[in-house]
C-alpha cells in the first residue's frame, strides 16, 4: 500500500487504484489458491503486481503524450 503515497506526491487518484487492484488481487489470488506446496500462487501474485505496473506506466505515458 506505499504506492498510496505517490496519490499525494503526484497529486493523481491513479497510484490508489493501482494499490487497491494489487492488494485485493493478491488477496483473492492467495484465498483461492491451493494448499500444495507447489502452488504457482506466488508466481500469479507476480504477474498481478507486475501487470499492474505495466499497466499504470503505460496509462501515464499516454496520458503524458496527449497533453
């Protein structure tokens, strides 16, 4: 939930939606998740994370060229 903060830095709601989709995605991930041990849980909290991100970034960088 860091990324809460950047919302104040850069004065934009964008870093609380990405915070939110990141946290209740992982949660979801998590509690559906089976309880083998070799579970690729882990590795579906990281593409959500890293998607999330990407997709963030490429959100600003569109909005940086239209304006």
């Amino acid at each position: 939930m860091h990324f809460v903060l950047y919302s104040w830095l850069y004065q934009t709601p964008f870093y609380i939606v990405m915070a939110l989709v990141i946290s209740i995605g992982t949660m979801i991930i998590m509690l559906t998740a089976p309880e083998t041990p070799d579970s690729s849980a882990p590795a579906r909290v990281s593409f959500l994370t890293g998607g999330a991100l990407a997709a963030t970034g490429l959100l600003f960088v569109v909005l940086h060229a239209v304006a």
